[in-house]
C-alpha cells in the first residue's frame, strides 16, 4: 500500500555470485520507515494530542476567569486544536487499515462505536439530568440547553445543523463528525487504491480552495469555526490531509531527521491561536504539518523525550479529556466555585486548576475502562 519513493535493493547492481549490493542509505531508511509502520503506532502523535486536549480544557476554563483575569481569558479563547483531532483520526485510520487486504465498515465502526460513544452517552444522560432538574429547581438557574438538543445529540447527528446552539456536553459535536468521517473512509481507501492517493490530494486541495473563498470573498464564516453548523464541513480536509500524511509517510519520514520542527510547529500554532493570525495558517496548515513533522520524526528513529514509555499512555487519554472536561467543570466550577461558594480572583484560578487535575485523572480511569470494553485484536495460531 504505502509506495517506495527509492528503487528497490534488486534493482542495484550484483555481485559475481548474482547476491545484491548497492543498497543505498535512502533505500535502508525507506525500509526502516517501512518497518515502523508494521507497528500501527506511533507515539508522540497521540502524546501531543493529550497536550492539544489539555489547551482546549485550559480555553473553556479560562471563561470562568474572565471576570477577573479579562486577558487571560482573551489569549485563550482562540485556542482549539480539534482540526489537529481530525487529522490525527484520519492518519491513524489509514495508517493501521492501509495494509489490510480487506476491510468491511462494520468492525471499523464498531471498534470506534465501543472506544467513544459509551462515554459520550454518558455525558449527555448528565446534561439530560441537569434540564430535569433545572425544570424543578430555581436555584440550579437556568440552561442554555433544551430538550431539542437531545435526539440530535444522542444519534450523533449535531454536526450536521440539525441543532441552532451549542448545547449539552458542546465539544461532542466532533464525534457527530468523526463518525461520519469514518463510514467514509472505507471509500477513501478504495479511491486511493483504484485512482492513486494523488486524486484524494488534488480532492483535499480544492475543497480548501472552496471554503477559503467562501470565507475571502462571501460572507461565510471561516471553516475552522464550524461546529454543531455542520461541523462536519471542518473536519473533511483535515481528516483528508490526515489519511495522506499516513500513505505518503515513507517518502516523508526521511528528509526529517529530528522533532524540532514539530517543536515549532506546535509551538507557532498555539502562538498563531492566540495572536489572532490568519486561521488557514493556525488551524489547518500548522495542525497538519504538525501531525507530519511528528509522525515522520519518530518513523525515521528520532528521539524525544515524547517517545518514552511512560508517557506513551497519555495518548489514550485525549478524547476522554475532550469529552469529560466540560461536564467536570459544570459541577465543579459552575455550580460549586462560582455559583456556591461564590470564588474569584486567585482562588478561583487555584479551583480551575484542581478541577482540570480531577478531569484528567477521570479521563485516566475512563480510558482504562473504555480499553478494557475495547475487543483484542484476533492472533493466528501457527500451525502445528
């Protein structure tokens, strides 16, 4: 599946014993890239996406400041790397499924049905708690939320406009997307195989072209903006770019020989977010390229403080982080520091922090039992 970008060692010239040498360093590289990706891991992809998770909790708790803390809070509200998200989906998708001879949607989308919906179930039989009782207690306030909100949300259906708010537990919108974006990506697969993974690039660059004029010269808001208004939209070019960087990631990895450019991708996207730079450069070029630089780093043997096995766990607990921030905070923030106790300034600055501890230590705990629920991959026995 994934093509070579040097000839091959049989192609070099032989020995008088017909054996082969001329195997050039390129060609070792591309067959130690080749050998990495047999793993259907790699690391620091999913590493950096638990730091993405935590910058996005670090956005939707900083509103809470806002009173006291207006710049703090203004710096922050442009952080989100959920186009990061899709195109970490997306890479990791093709880059365990490229290799399989065949591949039904079935066991794809039940994998991902078992690893996320259970605990975005969960959240929002939270949130339904909540509108009950809301409707018989006045000192709980009221909410933004309506029981409209519901069906959508449950059949994962509100990143496709069926919902004019953000409601209940809003950052699931991207699951709504990320489950579309899944039944299609068998299609993808075939596309790539049938017409070259040249037609879904040249595909992925005009629906770019697309949303950029749409934005540039009309009045539509820019696509990295989109979330229960069809949502879906967003997540197209960055799942799309995603599932590129995996098949073209041997003749990525290596021309890079170090992680410092994804040091700095990482670090001008957060800088760009919250700067205000132009946002086809912060939320989808530098997400994208970040999700290269660190996928081809790593494919091509380079160290990082990221790859140690310590941290390799952290990856699994991105998306629980994604979904449980926000309800953690509805309880601990909203209603016990703010509305309750009535905190601010610094104290409450000190509350944020300890509710951010306790939602990743429940992200911890959820990704151990969404894993456990998760069935283990069938193992051929050898013949006797």
């Amino acid at each position: 599946m994934f093509a070579r970008p040097f000839r091959r060692a049989d192609e070099g010239d032989r020995r008088m014993d017909g054996t082969v040498y001329g195997a050039n360093v390129a060609e070792r590289s591309v067959a130690a890239t080749e050998r990495a990706a047999a793993t259907k891991r790699l690391v620091t992809v999913s590493v950096v996406q638990f730091f993405a998770s935590v910058c996005i909790l670090a956005r939707h708790y900083s509103f809470f400041l806002e009173k006291d803390f207006p710049a703090v809070t203004a710096a922050l509200s442009g952080i989100t790397f959920t186009d990061y998200f899709f195109c970490c989906s997306g890479f990791f998708m093709h880059y365990v499924n490229a290799r399989k001879p065949d591949m039904t949607v079935g066991p794809l989308v039940k994998k991902r049905f078992i690893k996320l919906y259970p605990l975005h179930l969960a959240t929002t039989l939270f949130y339904v708690a909540i509108l009950i009782a809301s409707a018989h207690l006045s000192s709980l306030g009221g909410t933004r939320s309506g029981w409209e909100c519901v069906l959508p949300t449950i059949t994962l259906t509100h990143a496709f406009g069926t919902v004019d708010q953000q409601c209940l537990n809003y950052p699931s919108w991207f699951l709504s997307a990320l489950f579309a974006l899944t039944l299609a990506y068998p299609a993808i697969r075939w596309t790539i195989n049938k017409f070259g993974a040249a037609s879904v690039l040249t595909l992925t660059v005009l629906i770019v072209v697309a949303y950029e004029a749409a934005y540039r010269f009309g009045d539509a808001p820019h696509w990295s903006s989109l979330t229960y208004n069809f949502g879906i939209l967003r997540g197209i070019p960055t799942f799309l770019a995603g599932i590129l960087i995996a098949e073209y990631l041997p003749r990525i990895a290596p021309h890079i020989k170090s992680f410092t450019l994804g040091y700095a991708a990482f670090g001008a996207a957060l800088i760009g977010m919250m700067t205000g730079l132009d946002p086809l450069i912060c939320y989808g070029i530098l997400p994208v390229a970040l999700v290269a630089l660190l996928a081809g780093a790593e494919a091509n043997g380079a160290r990082s403080v990221l790859r140690n096995r310590r941290l390799a766990a952290v990856g699994g607990w991105s998306f629980p982080l994604y979904l449980l921030h926000v309800p953690i905070a509805a309880v601990l923030l909203n209603f016990a520091a703010v509305r309750f106790l009535h905190l601010h300034g610094w104290v409450l600055v000190g509350a944020a922090l300890a509710t951010a501890a306790v939602a990743i230590i429940a992200s911890w705990i959820a990704s151990h039992v969404l894993d456990s629920w998760t069935p283990a991959p069938a193992t051929r026995r050898k013949p006797a």
